[in-house]
C-alpha cells in the first residue's frame, strides 16, 4: 500500500474476479489503487 500501482496487482484482482471465489460478487467498483484515496 501507498506505492504506486504495478500491472501485477491488477491481474490478482482480474484472476480473482474470475474465478470461482467471486461468484457472489455483482455489479461492484472496486479499486485497486493501493489506498491513494485516502491520503
């Protein structure tokens, strides 16, 4: 958290979005900004 943001933090979420774990998740944003905002 408070870095910036590397091409590997969003495959984690993409990978999790896809998998099975996620079926319960629905029309959410979800960011994955490391916590910028809120500094």
């Amino acid at each position: 958290m408070g870095r910036p943001q590397e091409p590997d933090d969003v495959a984690n979420l993409v990978s999790f979005l896809a998998s099975s774990d996620a079926d319960y998740i629905t029309g959410q944003t979800i960011l994955t900004d490391g916590g910028m905002v809120f500094r």
